[in-house]
C-alpha cells in the first residue's frame, strides 16, 4: 500500500480510496442528474452491488432518487473559479482557445500549430478549431 494519492488503495469499500471523495474544506456543488444544490459535505458514501454482484462504494448526490454519484464527475463545484485544497482544478472553458496552439499574425491571418488556418476549406467553427456537435439527451442510455 502507497499514500500517493494517484495510487489509491484496492479496497472498492473505503471510502478514502476512492479519487471522487467530496473535497476536504466543504464548497456549495451541484449535481448534473437533478439539478439541486447544496454543500459537498452531504455527499454520501454509498455501498452498491456492482454488475456482477460484488460490493462496491460510490460518493451519491445524497438527494433520494437521483444516480449522481462523485464530486468532480457528477457533482461538480457551482463557483468557476474553484480551486481545491492543493490549488488545483480542472476547469474547461470552450471559448478560450490555447495561444500557444493558435495566433494570429500581424496582418490578421490565423495560424495553428501546423500552420496557415484555411476557413474556407475547414470543417470546424471558424476559429480554427474543430466544429463540436451538441450533446442531445436522448443520446442517453438512462
């Protein structure tokens, strides 16, 4: 056994082995399945039957009836600036765009890491990225 936090141990019952703990200092969340709010302290360890029977522990959004279960899957932070205890976040804003990867040239021409952009033969958005078709909730097995 290791106490590397990106190793955790085998045990699917412990609680503290378990990567979608809710965070260590309380912050207001929201789950993704039914839309409460409330604060990552009441996210609840749960012991369920996996596919295949055996026993395994979830963090569940603690409102009766809903699926949603991990604090950073399902249940996620309401404040965009969050930051955790060791200043981390994954954070995912589709309207930013990497500078690095794509910059515009003094005369206004956009370029990518592989070069010119040509927008009139590109299949994206216009802004030199790929065009991302939208999430439908039918698409949904659940």
């Amino acid at each position: 056994m290791t106490d590397d936090p990106l190793d955790p141990p085998d045990d699917p019952l412990d609680p503290a082995g378990d990567p979608f703990g809710p965070p260590e200092v309380s912050v207001e969340v929201e789950c993704l399945h039914c839309g409460q709010q409330y604060q990552s302290h009441l996210i609840e360890w749960r012991i369920e039957s996996d596919a295949d029977g055996s026993l395994h522990g979830f963090w569940c959004c603690p409102t009766p009836g809903c699926g949603g279960m991990g604090f950073g899957f399902d249940i996620l932070p309401t404040d965009p600036n969050y930051r955790d205890e060791r200043g981390g976040w994954v954070h995912c804003d589709d309207d930013e765009y990497d500078e690095d990867d794509y910059a515009e040239d003094e005369l206004g021409e956009n370029f990518t890491s592989d070069g010119p952009v040509d927008h009139a033969k590109s299949s994206g958005n216009g802004h030199g990225r790929p065009k991302i078709e939208q999430d439908r909730d039918d698409d949904i097995p659940f």
